[in-house]
C-alpha cells in the first residue's frame, strides 16, 4: 500500500466521487442511463479510500476523527456513501447513485479545499469517556442519513415537478416514481431521527451530572436539529404535511443541519484567549 | 443474382403492401407446413426460414436463383395472388443487404411502430420452426443467432425501445412515474367508450388491479365490466368515492365537467399522502383544468399525452438512424464471417454484398 498521508488518501476519495458525478452527468447529457455497477464501484473504491483516510486520522488522534469542521464534512460524506452502498442498492433507485456522488464530490471537496477547517493537529478530543464518542459518531452519522434523506426529497422535487409541468421526457425519465421516493424519504427519515435520538440520549447521560460542560449554543443547535426532523416526521405520519412539503423541509432541515455543525464544533474548540496569542499548537486534550 | 446459391430474403411487409394484400399473403403454421410440402426437397434451396406477422410475409434462406425464383412462384400460387400483385409489392435482397434487413427486423427497426417488442419474439418462433421442419442449416443457425445477439445489443445500447406512443400507453407509463407500481393502484374508468376501454385494458396489461367502470347507462357500464373483468358503478356515486381511487380514467360525453376541482379537492382530503392522476381523455373536457393546482394531483388531457406521445416517437426516430449505423456495421461483420464459408460451399459468398441485387 502506498505510503499517503490521510488527506492524500482523502483527496484520492474525493477524486472518486468526483467522477462517479461526472460518469452521471456525462451520461445524462447523452440522454442515457448511466451504468448502475460503473456509479456502485466507483462510490465503492471513493468510500474504501476514504475510510482508509479515515483510519489514518483516527489514528492519529486517537479516536474518532471529529474534532474539527474538516473531519465533521468527512464524516458526514463518509456516512452519506456508506449508507448508500447498504441501502441504496436494496432500494435500487435510479440516480441515487449519481446524486450521493455529488453530495459526497461536494462535501470531501470543499472540506479539502478549505485548510482552515482542519486546524492544528491533537489526540483525545472525547477525553477518557468512549460514551461521548459514540455520541458524537451516532449524531454525524445521522447527519450522513439525513444527507441522503435530503437528496432522496431533491429527486422527489424534482420528479414532482417534471409531472406537474408536463416535462416528463429526457433525463426526468430516469428518475424513480414519486411515491417510491416518498416512502423512501419517510423510511430515511425515521432511521435518521432514530439515530440522533440514541445520540442525543448517550450525550445526556453524560451532560445531565454535568451541566456545567453542556456549551448553550451547542445544546441549543442540536435540539433544534432533532426538534425540526421530529416536528417533520410527526407531521407527515399525521397527514398534515403533505409529500412536497416535506421534501422542502428535509432539503431545508439539511442545509440547516450542515449550519449547525458550525457552532456545535465551535463549543469544542473556543477560540484561544487574546492574552495568549502566541501560544505554541499543542495536541492537548479536549472534551467535547 | 448470380447462379451460385446465397443467404436472400424474399417477401413484403407493411412498407409496400397494404392491409388488404397483407391478408392474404399471410402464413399461418398449417400454411408453412403446406408452402414446404409443395416445395419439396427442391434442388437450389438448401435452407428456409418462414417469417409471418400481422405486417410481413418474409422468407429467409440459402438457395440460388431459380430456387428463389421457384418459392415465389409456389407461394403465390398457394396463397392465390396473382404473381404481379406480390412482385409490386415484395422485397428482395440477397448476401449482406439480406443480413442486414434480417437484424432491423429483428431489432425492431423495421417494425410499423419502430423500437416494438414483438418482432424479436416472432423471428425467434420462425427461427424454431425452421429448426424443428429440418429446414435449417448451417448458415441458418449461423445467421439468426448472432442476429439475435446484435438486435438485442442494439434494443438495450440505443433509445429506440424506450417512450410510448400510444395515448393509452402514455397513461400508462406516467402512472409508473407516480406510482411505481401499480398493482395496488385502483382504476376508475369514467364512460364507457372506445377509448376509455384501451386506456383500461392498457393499464390492467401492466399489472394494475380489478377497474371499476362506471357509466351514465349502468348497462353499459356493466356489459364492459364483464369484458374487463371489472367492477362496475352507478355513474352518480363517482364524485363522491372520487377519494377511494389512485387512478381516474375520465372518457365520456358530458358536455360539463364531471370532476370538479371542489370534488377532487374533497377526495384528497381523504388521501393526503397518496397522489391522484386524473387522466382526460374526453372533449369537451371531463375534468376541471384548476383541479391540476391542487396539491398530490396530477392531470393529463388527450392533448398532454398526445404531445408526449409525439415527442417519445420523435425521439425513437432520432435514435433510428444511430441505430441503423449498427445494424449496418454488425450486418457487415456478420456477413463477412459467412461469405467465405458459402464460397468454400459453393455458394455466392464471395465477399460482402457481392451478389446483392435488392431488386424489391
């Protein structure tokens, strides 16, 4: 194995999903379908890749690698593809593929293009606790679900709106029929609130003896998160929101979701007092 | 033609022979036993295959050109048309333009409605035939199998299959775009007219469930009930059990809407979550035009699906012509593999299309 360090490796994942969005894209401006084994190898050898680089930064710090923006959009991507590869193939819709390549493309890219989200290098950023890390690696995960849930309702938008506005032909006809993509987006939903529920319940029997480490903005963030997903599920198993509706506000929920990891990471890493500006990078422990 | 014996194709099809003529040119199986028995183990003709459909009579073979010249003159005589009738209208090729007409047949590019599914599964049946009549040989066997490898190669590497072109078919296929199944998706059928019943028929063919028919005359509705194997209903309960059904298929005279926007507005308070098409196959229209603003409903009428149904034919068109590039090229490989073995034999195989004279 070529000795790469875990951004190379990332990079080389990235690439991958690059072309599997390209092998799509390419193929539906011919007006084709693209080969479903080319877009399933190609997010397979990019999610090998990059769980590869993943392992590599894991072990470099010493757990697992969410400990700053960089690694959350990896992670999250990461989860995208892995859930992918699982589900997707048993739901076997078309064009799913191609749209987790992009979501995927899009998140590795920007994650890697911008240094600053992958600041100083350190180890144990969870401390001694393995239940805050399962609590931080169920909740990205569920943010992975909700990834693909996202996609899965941009597919319903846009398949609903081929059929209202009568444009059924070209590369519309490739997409999946809207009640599948319906039932899918529900069955995503509810796993994905599922797993930010158990996240939520690990973190609490941690935070609840101890308030005092519980960052506001944090708290505030994530229940809104989980709050929003379960108002939406509600709704929509109640019959009051109606498919389209729905699709808007996962798409939405998602964009606000990625928004949130924003303060979430920012209550990890406080930034460093102004008395001590010059103070050397240290690799000292942090908690969550 | 040459003398020497060769891969030909003789018959007509749909291009140049009306209905009438196609009717009684046509050879069912008791028929093609009989051309064969007159035939006889006639001296030139070494192999025969007998294609028959509702569109074309073709025979495909090795034989030279007295024995194909023979063929025609038996087959008209059996069939009863006078030899200038057939020789108007038929088509014949030898070598690698006859290779080359069998695979578009056989891909369907021949075909009345281009890109059709039928077509393959009746040159394999003319293929079996031929088989078990002792009637093919070596380059029979040759030829038609790698014909139905390159038509299918040709079927799944180009869009000529894809679309539908008929209203009803329309219907259908936009119903699989909403419902993705539709085996649990229950048929409404509003009139009981020519139309209505092929856009029923079209959606039962396709796996939906029992209809159910409702007419002004419930007679009527009925006596179709019973051809469909559906279901029939009062025609004034429709409105009101608009909400039970996934699928509406309105075909009747009445000069007023017969779904308003406020009837399918109160079905879909029934069903939120579970779409409504409502396809409008009368004039004057059936259903109200504003019922398409509503949420989950999605409305069609015969000009919406008759311009799909235009653009998809539009679109096997354009996919003909690459298509038929193909063809060509996989009808020359083909040839140019077979062409030396029938020299070898003493046939006309002497290079591709070398005795080609489509003189049809």
């Amino acid at each position: 194995m070529p000795n790469l360090s875990d951004r190379q490796w990332l990079w080389l994942a990235a690439a991958c999903y690059l072309a599997g969005f390209a092998l799509g894209t390419v193929s539906l401006l011919r007006g084709r379908r693209h080969s479903r084994a080319a877009m399933l190898a190609t997010l397979a050898v990019g999610f090998t890749l990059q769980t590869l680089g993943l392992v590599l930064r894991g072990r470099a710090v010493k757990g697992c690698p969410l400990g700053n923006t960089f690694e959350l959009f990896q992670f999250t991507a990461w989860s995208s593809a892995s859930l992918f590869l699982v589900v997707g193939t048993t739901f076997r819709v078309s064009l799913l593929g191609y749209f987790t390549a992009m979501l995927a493309a899009v998140l590795t890219l920007v994650s890697l293009a911008v240094r600053a989200w992958d600041g100083m290098p350190r180890a144990h950023i969870f401390g001694a606790n393995p239940w805050i890390e399962l609590h931080a690696a169920l909740a990205v995960f569920s943010y992975g679900v909700f990834g693909l849930l996202a996609l899965t309702s941009a597919m319903f938008l846009l398949r609903n709106h081929s059929l209202k506005s009568k444009h059924v032909g070209g590369w519309f006809s490739f997409l999946p029929s809207i009640l599948d993509l319906d039932h899918i987006s529900v069955r995503l939903l509810g796993a994905g609130l599922t797993l930010l529920t158990v996240s939520l319940a690990v973190g609490a029997g941690h935070w609840v003896p101890h308030p005092e480490t519980v960052n506001v903005a944090k708290l505030l963030a994530t229940i809104a998160v989980w709050l929003a997903y379960a108002l939406a599920l509600g709704l929509r198993l109640g019959g009051a929101l109606p498919a389209r509706q729905l699709a808007w506000a996962c798409v939405s929920l998602f964009g606000a979701a990625l928004l949130s990891l924003s303060p979430v990471n920012s209550s990890r890493h406080p930034p460093p007092a102004p008395a001590a500006p010059a103070a050397p990078a240290t690799a000292a422990a942090r908690t969550p | 033609m040459s003398d020497a014996a060769t891969f030909f194709v003789l018959g007509a099809s749909h291009h140049r022979a009306p209905l009438a003529l196609r009717e009684k040119l046509a050879l069912p199986a008791e028929k093609i036993a009989a051309l064969r028995a007159r035939l006889g183990p006639a001296a030139g003709m070494r192999e025969l295959a007998v294609l028959s459909t509702c569109n074309r009579v073709e025979f495909y073979g090795v034989a030279d050109a007295a024995a194909v010249a023979r063929l025609e003159a038996e087959f008209c005589i059996l069939q009863g048309v006078p030899a200038a009738e057939f020789a108007a209208a038929r088509r014949h090729a030898a070598g690698g333009d006859a290779v080359a007409h069998l695979l578009g047949v056989a891909a369907g590019l021949d075909s009345q409605l281009v890109g059709e599914n039928e077509i393959f599964g009746q040159v394999k049946d003319a293929y079996a035939e031929a088989g078990a009549a002792g009637a093919a040989g070596p380059v029979l066997h040759r030829v038609f199998q790698k014909i139905f490898q390159h038509a299918k190669h040709i079927r799944t590497h180009t869009a000529i299959t894809e679309g539908q072109v008929s209203v009803a078919n329309v219907a259908v296929e936009l119903a699989l775009n909403i419902f993705g199944k539709l085996d649990t998706a229950r048929v409404l059928l509003l009139g009981a007219g020519e139309i209505g019943e092929k856009t029923a028929k079209a959606f039962v063919s396709r796996g939906a469930g029992t209809p159910t028919v409702a007419s002004r005359r419930l007679e009527r509705a009925m006596e179709l009930a019973n051809a469909l194997s559906a279901l029939a209903m009062p025609f004034w309960l429709a409105p009101v059990k608009l909400g039970e059904f996934d699928i509406v298929v309105c075909a009747t005279a009445a000069p007023e809407p017969v779904i308003t926007r406020a009837a399918a507005a109160m079905a879909m308070r029934k069903r939120p979550a579970r779409p409504l098409f409502l396809v409008d196959l009368a004039l004057p229209r059936n259903v109200e035009p504003t019922a398409a603003g509503l949420e989950n409903v999605f409305l069609y009428n015969l000009d919406d699906l008759a311009k799909i149904a235009d653009a998809n034919r539009a679109a096997r068109e354009a996919e003909v012509v690459r298509a038929r590039l193909i063809a060509a090229e996989k009808a020359g490989q083909l040839w140019r593999q077979i062409a030396p073995r029938l020299a070898a034999d003493g046939g006309g195989g002497t290079g591709p299309s070398a005795d080609t004279a489509p003189i049809g």
